[in-house]
C-alpha cells in the first residue's frame, strides 16, 4: 500500500536527517529513506570517524613529548586496535542518537535504496519513490507532495587507478584498516589528504604527500599553504608538490610503486600502501534522475538559490550539488530546502559566510575571502596578523606554531577574510564566522575584550595588527 507525504527525503545523511527534522518540526508529514545507516558519509565515513582517529593520533603525539610538561611516563606505546574500537564506540553512540531524533521527530525512517519514479498511476508528476527495503520484503510506494534529494558523495579516484583495498585504498577503506602500514602514499594534498597525513605521521607512518597543485591545501590562503607545508615538513612528511600522478605506472609486489612527473622528470615513490584523496564525486546515479526533468552539471544535481530542481518540488542539498561539500553546509541547505517549501521567507545562502576547517595537527580554519581572492575582486586590501608564539597560552599549551590573518577592505574596513593556523583554531573560527555575518570591521572584533591567558586573543591582536596597533608584537 502507498504511503502519502508532505515530504521525503532521499538520503539519511548529515544535510538528510536535519532537513527532515525541520520538516517535522514545521508540521510536516515527512519520511527518510536511507540504504546505509542514518548519519551518512559524515557520521560513518567520514567526519566524525577521522576526527576521532585524529584525536588519538594527537594524544599519542603529545604522550611522546610528555617530559616537555615535566610528566614521565615511561615508554609510550600505541594499540591501534583500541583506536579504532574508540573510534567505532564513538561513531555507534551517535548513531544511536540520530535514532532516536527521528523517533522524537515522528518521522519514518525506510531503509533501502530509493529511486524516483515519472509520471504514473500514484501521481502525475515525477516524485514517487520506490523503496527497494534492505530486508527483501515487497517495495515500498512514498507519494511525497515534495522531495529533497540528499544522495551525498562518495571518494573518486584517478582513472586507471583502481581502488582494490590492498595496495591502493580511498579513505573510506583506510578508516577500516586493522593495522597501521610503516610507509604510505598519499596522491591529493587537499583538505583530506593533510588530515590523513597529519594523523599517519603522528601514528608513526613514514608519509609522502604528492600533489598536483603548486602548494598543498590549493583553496586556503597562500599564507596558511606554506605554514601548513613548513609544519608538515617539521613532522616528517615529505611533499612533493606540482606532481602528476602516472597511474598506469602502478606496481605491486611486496610494496606499492607508483611514479610522478614531476618537474618533467619522472620520478618512482614506494610504500606499503597507496591513499588517493583526489576529491569526491556525487552519488546521482540509480535514483531515477533520468525520470525527471532535473538537470545535472558536471556530475552534479543543478539547483536555483532555494535548492529547488528543474522539477520545482523536488529539491537537492548537500555534496549532490557540489559546490562546499562540508556536512555543516548541507545542514543549513537543507534547512532552507524545508523551509522554502514551507512557504518561509528563505534568504539564499552566502557561501563567503561558511567556515571551514582542516584538522590536521596544526589545525587550520578559514572564512570569507583569501588575499588573492580579494584582489582579484578588485578589493584594495589591508591585512594584519599575528603569531601564537607571542601568546601566552599557546606557551602553555605546547603549541604555539601558526598565526591568525585577517584581511580588511581598505575603502570601508570590513572584514573580508580571516584566516588561522595553529592550536584549537576549528573552535575558534567561528569568531570570525560572526564577525562576517555581521559585517563587522577589525576596529570591532579588537574592542571585543578576550580573556587572558587563552588563545582567542591572537584574533583581537590580528585585528589591532590591520591598523599597525597590535599590542604584543
């Protein structure tokens, strides 16, 4: 028997079960259907599993280093097999939680894989989804009067280069490893390749870093790049920048060979394992896309400024349309996807307002414009910035590598970009993050007092710093 909905959502995801809690909270009738676990990529293959195993690789760093703090500990040893059962802990109790919102919510929650009908005898529109449940019963018929789609992304790699678990291994198999390698490639040293560099290193893991760019992290400020690279250098990761992974060099034995063009020279790297972190692609296909009127770019759902399709009922949010793939911005899509089709006045969202974050160790966070950014805008710049070295709780923390920057528009001092590396600087961005939604200038973020001793004061020195007013430097 068909079952009728104000809405369901294809995909459990981060931006899926939020826009489904919204939904519920603004009355609607709404559904989920999900072929994995709710949580999506994020929760279970992403975010949160990397992060943890990120945590653990820092805290074996920093055990290492104990006597620096004047604690001795004795040999300090590493059981990967309890990292990961953290890991999985960790992972298993939001899951859990993601369960129970969605019976606090009402909604319902089908588990198996959905597919978008045309026009047919349930309705005349494209919209129907056909769940094929996981657990073999008959399919289930949703008749939603509107769809959001939430199919998210999932690892791509190079062509040739085939992924096989073994030698060659995207992050979502490198989350399951059972064993840390002693040597590893990583091709990509974009946001997900450092983090994995960052966390192998500390584990131990002799790590080379090739990228085809001519600085790792390609999309953050120039300034932040070559910290990065200077500190991932200082662990011990080799980078190889401005590189051209051959993948049909590929060679398997006892360990993985692969060579790079790099510089016009051809050049082989060896390693146990090989991780190809080159970016990801969405996951459109085997949803009925083809049944509709909706129209893809580049692999990618294309929506207006309210996530609505070519199919006006049918919305997409989140790493299916491109764009910023990072879970809090399919969150917020997928908010404003729900409200819009509750009749809300919905503002278009303004990417310059999302913060973004590496967590590597250094961290590295950013929101709003680069330098060069900036300028290719036509914006005259000023730009301040300061360093953790002169702050006094960085001292005492044990970081104090990194520097916060910010850049001002010269004509009217608001803040265009602000831009950090160092200690903890994934939680403190989000400073900047309001100081860009509300339009502030540096004047404001320096007269905004911060406590002493903590590490937020490199923000309001930075500011100082736009001006040449920084107190400490």
């Amino acid at each position: 028997m068909a079952q009728e909905y104000d809405l369901v959502v294809l995909g459990g995801g981060t931006g899926g079960y939020v826009a489904a809690i919204r939904a519920s909270q603004l009355g609607l009738k709404t559904a989920i259907v999900e072929k994995g676990k709710l949580g999506g990529t994020c929760l279970h293959k992403g975010c949160i599993p990397s992060k943890a195993l990120l945590r653990s690789a820092e805290v074996y760093a920093t055990a290492k280093r104990g006597e620096e703090f004047g604690v001795v500990t004795g040999e300090v040893g590493l059981d990967f097999s309890k990292v990961q059962q953290r890991k999985e802990k960790i992972v298993d109790q939001l899951h859990k939680g993601v369960q129970h919102l969605m019976k606090q919510g009402k909604i319902d929650v089908y588990e198996g894989l959905g597919r978008i009908l045309g026009p047919s005898i349930f309705s005349p529109m494209p919209g129907t989804i056909s769940v094929e449940m996981n657990n073999g019963s008959d399919n289930e018929m949703l008749i939603p009067k509107n769809v959001v789609l939430a199919t998210g992304s999932r690892p791509r790699s190079l062509p040739g280069l085939e992924i096989d678990g073994e030698f060659v291994m995207t992050s979502d198999e490198a989350l399951q490893m059972e064993a840390l390698p002693k040597s590893i490639i990583i091709v990509g040293g974009g946001v997900i390749g450092i983090e994995w560099a960052s966390m192998l290193s500390d584990f131990g893991t002799e790590v080379t870093v090739i990228e085809y760019a001519d600085r790792i992290i390609p999309t953050e400020d120039k300034e932040i790049s070559r910290e990065m690279q200077r500190l991932m250098k200082k662990k011990g990761v080799k980078i190889i920048t401005g590189a051209k992974v051959l993948p049909e060099t590929l060679k398997k034995g006892e360990v993985a060979a692969i060579s790079a063009e790099v510089k016009g020279e051809q050049k082989e790297f060896q390693a146990e394992k090989i991780l190809v972190s080159v970016g990801r692609q969405a996951n459109v296909e085997g949803i009925g896309i083809e049944n509709t009127e909706i129209q893809t770019e580049k692999g990618y759902i294309v929506t207006n400024e309210y996530f609505q399709t070519k199919e006006s009922h049918i919305y997409a949010i989140g790493d299916c349309i491109g764009g910023l793939q990072l879970a809090h911005v399919a969150s917020h899509e997928g908010i404003s996807a729900v409200e819009h089709i509750a009749g809300k006045d919905v503002l278009p969202m303004d990417y310059t307002l999302v913060s973004k974050c590496i967590y590597s160790s250094p961290e590295a966070a950013s929101v709003g414009l680069t330098e060069d950014e900036a300028k290719e805008k036509g914006f005259e710049v000023k730009t301040g910035k300061f360093s953790f070295r002169a702050i006094g709780k960085a001292l005492v923390y044990g970081e104090s590598d990194g520097f916060v920057k910010i850049i001002a528009d010269k004509d009217t001092n608001d803040v265009l970009g602000v831009h950090m590396i160092g200690p903890h600087v994934t939680d403190m961005i989000s400073e900047a993050g309001l100081a860009k939604v509300l339009d502030a200038t540096p004047w404001e973020i320096a007269h905004t007092i911060h406590p002493h001793p903590t590490l937020s004061e490199a923000i309001g020195e930075a500011a100082l710093a736009v001006d040449g007013l920084a107190i400490h430097s």
